[in-house]
C-alpha cells in the first residue's frame, strides 16, 4: 500500500495513468481507502481525467460549437431580459 505522501507525489509528478498497472491500482486503493487524503487526491485523479478528455476531444469540441448568428443572440437577449422581468 502506498503512504499519503507518494500518493501525492505521484499525482503531482504526472498523469496517473501513465503510470504502470500495479502502481495505478494502489494509488486508486489508496484513495478511495484513506479518510485523510482520498477527497483530496479523488478530486486530483478527476481533474487530471477532464484534462485528458479535453485534450483527446479539443478538436471535435472546436467544430461541434456553431457559432449563433446575430438573430438568435438578439431572441437570447429578449428572452434572458422577459425571464429577469417575471422574476421581479
């Protein structure tokens, strides 16, 4: 099992899943184990995981966004603007 301290520094060092296969297995034990770094080193593990994802997907992401024409950002105006009024 590995201690709070390696844990830490093995995420820091680099991604996690660069690391070998039993190394990866009990840094993950050890974070979801451990009640003194586990939320911390969880949340970590997570960004490192977005991250990734955004890399491998940043090209997609680029062409799945249209761009609004001037039409639809002025009918999102009128909208946000009559929702702001029935809340008041």
């Amino acid at each position: 099992m590995l201690t709070c301290k390696q844990v830490s520094n093995a995420l820091s060092e680099s991604d996690y899943e660069k690391l070998s296969p039993w190394k990866k297995f009990f840094l993950k034990l050890h974070v979801k184990l451990c009640i003194f770094c586990g939320k911390y080193n969880r949340q970590v593990m997570e960004s490192q995981d977005m991250c990734r994802c955004y890399k491998q997907h940043e090209d997609s992401l680029q062409t799945v966004r249209p761009k609004l024409g001037e039409s639809k950002k002025e009918e999102l105006r009128r909208l946000l603007a009559k929702e702001a009024e029935g809340k008041h």
